[in-house]
C-alpha cells in the first residue's frame, strides 16, 4: 500500500510541477508580448514627441522673427514721431520768434532743451 500512495504523490506532484511550469511557459509569453507593445509605444511615443519638439521650434523661431520685424517697425515708427515732433517744436519756436512772442535770449533756451 505504500507504494500506491507513494506513486499517487509522486503523479500528484508531476501533475502540480507540469501545471506551474506551463502557467510559467504562458505567463512568459504574455510578459514577452506586453514588453514589446510596451516598447513599440515607447517609440511611438518618442517619435510623436521628437515631431512636436521639432514644430514647437519653428513655430518659436517664426514668432522670434515676427516680433523682431515688428520691433524695428514700432522703432522706425517711434523714430519718425520723434522727429516730426522735433520739427514741429522748432517750427514752433522759430515761428513765436519771428511773431515776437519770444525773445531771441528765450529762442537759444529753448532750442537747447529740445
């Protein structure tokens, strides 16, 4: 009798030890599988990434030159009022001058101060 509950443990533990090690086998398979999506994501990502890294920059770089061409405008502009502003402010002064409103000691004070 002892023989056949030897053997019956024996079958037993043949029939748990094939049971893990194809669980093992399968379980194997799918961490397998599940690393390489994993993986090909990674790269999916990383490429999408490198795609808006790449737009962000020429989008940054386009709106760096928009803004530089619009500052020297603004610059030209600033410029042109400061001398329109200039003129008019001698004009304004020679003309008083000639009319008598200002004396030629006040026209030299003046024009020093603009």
């Amino acid at each position: 009798m002892e023989v056949s509950v030897l053997a019956g443990l024996v079958g037993t533990i043949i029939a748990v030890i094939t049971s893990i090690i194809s669980l093992a086998y399968w379980l194997g398979r799918k961490f397998a599988r599940i690393d390489m999506r994993l993986k090909q994501l990674e790269r999916e990502f990383d490429a999408r990434l490198q795609q808006l890294e790449e737009r962000f920059d020429m989008r940054l770089k386009q709106l760096e030159r928009e803004f530089s061409v619009g500052f020297q405008q603004l610059e030209r502009r600033i410029d042109s009022l400061a001398s329109f502003t200039r003129s008019t402010y001698t004009l304004l002064i020679d003309f008083m001058t000639m009319k008598g409103t200002i004396h030629k000691r006040g026209e030299s004070f003046l024009d020093q101060r603009g």
